[in-house]
C-alpha cells in the first residue's frame, strides 16, 4: 500500500520516494521456494505481499527439486544456492522477484553443500556454512554480485563450522546465528558484506540449534526456532549495528524446526517448517515491538527446509 505523506512524496513499503523519484513495481513482495513436504522435495517458489495478509500465491518453480537450500535477494533479483537434489549441489537459480515466473541458471557455489544459509545487501549475496558432499561441516562463506551471473567467489570463514543457521543483513552486516555440527551452537557472528573476510564474533542467543531461520529490516534482526533436542518456539532479536547477546521478542505459534522467514521494513514473516510433519502456516509480527506471532496464511503447499527472501529486507533499506 503507498502512502502519501506531503506532495508528491510517497511510503511504499517502507521505503519513502521524494518527487521525481521512481518507485520500485515490488518493493514489498516476499518469496518462499524449495524445501520438502513430508514425502518429496519441491521446486515450488510462491510468493506473498508482506505488508497485506492472505494465502501465498504460486510464482513458478526451481530449475529442480530441491531442499536445505539458502537464498539472498536484491530489489530486482531472488537467489537460491546449494542444497540437496538427486544429490549434494552447488547451483544458484534466480529470478526476476517482479515477473513471476521459472528460475534460471545463475552460476555455482564453490562447494557442493546443503543445510547453508544466505543473506544480501542490494549488490552482494552471500552463502555460509552447510554439509558439503563429503559429508563434513564447513564454514565457508561465498559470495556473488547479484546483478551478474556467475559462479561463486570465496568470500572468508565463519567462526564455527555448523549448518542451519538463520541469517539476516543490514545494508552493511551480514548476521548468521545458531546451527549444528559438532554440537549445537548459539553463536551469532557477523561480517561486513562488502569487505570479504572472516567473520567475528558478535554474541549469542539464549535457544541453540540447528533449522534456524532468521530475516530484519535495517536496524533489528529477529531469530526464530530451531531444534537442540527439543523444538523451539522462541524469537529473539538483535541490534545488527551493534554486538551483544540477543534478547526475547516473543513466541511463534507452535515450536517446529526449519521454517524460513523474510521481512520488510516494518514486518517479519514466518512460513514453513515442521516437527514431525510439514506446515504451510505463514505468520507475522512487527519488527519494531516485541510480542507473538500473527496468522498471515497458508503456502501453497506444505513445505519445511524451504530458503525465503525480500525486496525489500533489511540489506536493501
């Protein structure tokens, strides 16, 4: 929905347009793709409004089926990368997220690996951690322009080897936090997306685990369920620009594992995941409060190890 707000300035989405400024066709839309149901993997990428409410919408598919992937965005372009098809893989599909439509071949990670997690500013992507097809845990971050097409450039290392993570980005941080490997972790780390590099240390959260998800708007990230043993139900947030330990922001409407989640400037949208079966649920809550989750709508189908992203999330404002 825009907003007028004085002549010829306009809120779209979050993001305010002065007079002779072109406003984005999509500057809202949120994108679900891949994962499994309880029974197959699937190609399937849906798509939401975030700042409305209702039942996703189908915006074409993968180039295969495809689960545990990690997924970045640009205002223009979706990504997806790695992840297990018929096998360990290192292909990034994109799309264009204003023309609904199949994905196409961006180019490769630099590793075959599953269970990674992604996060972006407008002209950087980034790949971290995951199982790569030697079966071993790796703290490998890539990175790619998103506006090109290509494979993969080593960008540094994580902390801590794991898989799972939940990972948001301010314009200038990428965050990655919690996963498995050796055991399960609560270390959040973080990096500067431009700057290749290893990542530092930034804190931890108080839940641990693997099947994270996590996605922000430019000042506050929010990190939700995981599994250490035991489902969490747990969000928590942080101040990206900072460092430091994170704090309660509320529960999700059930404790599941592996949902995926993405957000605008103002609001956080959960969707997916599972504990013994897989869940269509979307759910949402504003960034800024604290508090539990909303209904939003179903998936198009029931889908857990699903990768969302944005155009308009915390990298891009």
């Amino acid at each position: 929905m825009a907003i007028t707000i004085g002549p010829g300035i306009t809120i779209i989405g979050g993001m305010t347009f002065e007079p002779g400024a072109a406003a984005p066709s999509n500057p809202d839309r949120g994108l679900f793709g891949g994962g499994q149901t309880d029974s197959a993997y699937v190609n399937v990428i849906s798509y939401i409004t975030i700042s409305t409410t209702g039942d996703a919408t189908d915006f074409g598919d993968l180039t295969a089926s495809t689960t545990l992937t990690g997924s970045c965005s640009s205002t223009t372009r979706a990504l997806w990368g790695g992840g297990l098809a018929a096998d360990y893989v290192n292909t990034i599909n994109y799309v264009t997220i204003a023309s609904a439509g199949n994905a196409l071949d961006f180019g490769d990670l630099t590793n075959r690996v599953l269970g990674l997690s992604g996060c972006s500013s407008d002209t950087r992507g980034l790949f971290a951690g995951g199982e790569n097809a030697s079966v071993v845990i790796t703290n490998v971050i890539d990175y790619v322009t998103i506006a090109t097409t290509g494979n993969a450039t080593d960008f540094g290392d994580l902390t801590v080897a794991r898989y799972g993570m939940g990972a948001c980005s301010s314009p200038t941080r990428g965050i990655f936090a919690n996963g498995s490997g050796t055991s399960y972790f609560n270390v959040i780390d973080y990096v500067t997306i431009a700057t290749a590099g290893n990542a530092t240390d930034f804190g931890d959260c108080s839940i641990k685990g693997y099947g994270t998800t996590a996605c922000s708007n430019a000042t506050r990230g929010l990190i939700s369920n995981s599994f250490d043993g035991t489902f969490k139900n747990t969000i928590e947030y942080i101040t990206i620009a900072s460092t430091g330990n994170a704090a309660d922001f509320g529960d999700t409407a059930s404790a599941m594992t592996n949902s995926s989640s993405c957000a605008n400037a103002t609001r956080a949208v959960i969707g997916g995941g599972g504990t013994s079966v897989a869940l269509n649920v979307m759910q949402y809550v504003t960034i800024a409060s604290t508090g539990n989750t909303t209904d939003f709508g179903d998936l198009t189908t029931v889908q857990q190890c699903l990768a969302a992203c944005s155009s308009n999330h915390g990298g891009l404002q």
